[in-house]
C-alpha cells in the first residue's frame, strides 16, 4: 500500500481547503500538511482569535463535510520544514505544476512514498518551492482553460498516485 501526502501551500480559499479535505478523506491519504498561509481548521491550542477560527473553521467544514474530522492534518508556516520532514523520512516530493520540466502524470511511475503539493489557485507554487521537490509533474490540458482548480488538480494526481503505484 501506497504512503500518499499532500501539501497545501498558500492555498488562499478555505472552501478549496475543505475540498482537499473531504478528497483526501475519499482517496485514503495518510496525512495533509496545511503550510503557509493556507487556512486551517480549529485545533487545540488555536494561536488565532477566536472568531477568525470559528470562522475560518465553518468555512472549511462547509465543503469538507467532517473531513475535517476524519483526516489527519497538521499546520505548518514553513512548507520547508514539512519538505524536510517528509524527506527525511525517505518521501519523495513532487510538486503539481505547470513548467518546462515537468513530467506529465500519465507517464509517471509513482513511488510507494509520495508528497504532492499543489499551490496557490492562481499563480501556482513559489519558484522556490520547486526548487525543493524532487520532481514536477503536471495534468496536462486539453480544452481552452491552462489548468483546473486546486482541488480538482490535486484529486487527478492523488488518484494517479494511489491507484498506479
């Protein structure tokens, strides 16, 4: 059985975080690292105001549906510090994108310990966070639009990896 994880990194809308969610709930992800600004459900401890939290936490739960709940998640400011995490446990980090470098997901061979992160909606993950992974992959399209929303990116790549490796 596969080891999957995904990253989150500065994904800006708590809706698309609830949906990550809720995929990873469906698609038996390990673990989900939440990092940067990406918002992040209510936790024990919660350093946030509480009524940013509380907010924040019903917007998730809207399109998580529990997973929330059910999927074990952690926050992270720092997406090194979880890279290096992963890493040094012997897990392989691919980033989704769109670069000249990337492997298209059709042709990738997963290995049996996978972190995808996927990033910001619009402007995609930081070139220094490339930097980081040991590969880029990348859906490629075929209608007008560049690429599909996060959480739907992120669902294709995580079923790639599950169900291919």
């Amino acid at each position: 059985m596969n080891q999957i994880i995904l990253i989150a990194h500065n994904v800006r809308s708590a809706h698309n975080v609830g949906s990550l969610l809720r995929t990873a709930d469906g698609l038996g992800v390990d673990q989900v690292y939440l990092t940067g600004y990406t918002p992040y459900p209510k936790q024990k401890n919660d350093k946030r105001l509480p009524h940013l939290a509380t907010r924040t936490d019903k917007q998730i739960a809207k399109t998580a549906l529990g997973a929330e709940k059910t999927v074990s998640w952690q926050h992270s400011e720092s997406v090194e510090t979880a890279i290096n995490s992963l890493r040094a446990r012997g897990i392989n980090i691919a980033a989704l994108e769109q670069t000249p470098k990337s492997v298209k997901l059709a042709d990738y061979n997963p290995p049996e310990k996978i972190a995808i992160i996927v990033g910001r909606e619009v402007e995609g993950i930081e070139p220094e966070v490339l930097q980081l992974c040991d590969l880029i992959l990348e859906i490629p399209m075929s209608g007008q639009k560049e690429s599909f929303n996060v959480s739907i990116a992120a669902a294709i790549a995580l079923y790639h990896c599950q169900n291919k490796g």
